[in-house]
C-alpha cells in the first residue's frame, strides 16, 4: 500500500507542475500581448508624426524651416 499512496503523492505533484506551468504560459502571453500592443501603439504615432511633417514640408517656403523639417523626417525613419 505505501506505493499506492507515493503514486498518489507523485500525481498529485505531476497535476500541480502542470498547473504551475500553465499559469506561466498564460502570464507571458499576457505581457507579449500588452508589449505589441505598445509597439503598435509607437508605430502608428510615428506615422502620424511623419504625416504632420511631410505636410509642413510641402508648405515651408523657408530654407532653414525646410532643412529642419527635413532632419527630423530623416530622424523619424531611423
């Protein structure tokens, strides 16, 4: 009987590693989720600050304003 009971014991360790194990994995996945949420969230601002400076470049008449404008388009992209 006492191998029964360490089969149980041995189970029941099996069962609680698995959980473990589990509640890991879904705890990643959470963060991975939050962490391309984040990059997406960058990726579209970027796009949006672009935008707003090709539109001021198209409308700068001034050479330094131009070459400003310019730079930080150049800097965005990086």
């Amino acid at each position: 009987m006492g191998d029964a009971g360490e089969g149980l014991v041995d189970a029941d360790a099996r069962i609680q590693e698995l959980m473990d194990q589990r509640d890991a994995d879904r705890k990643a996945k959470a963060n991975t989720v939050i962490v391309d949420a984040q990059a997406a969230e960058r990726a579209y601002s970027k796009q949006l600050v672009r935008a707003s400076l090709k539109e001021q470049l198209a409308a700068a008449t001034h050479p330094v304003r131009r070459a400003q404008l310019e730079a930080a388009i150049k800097d965005i992209e990086k």
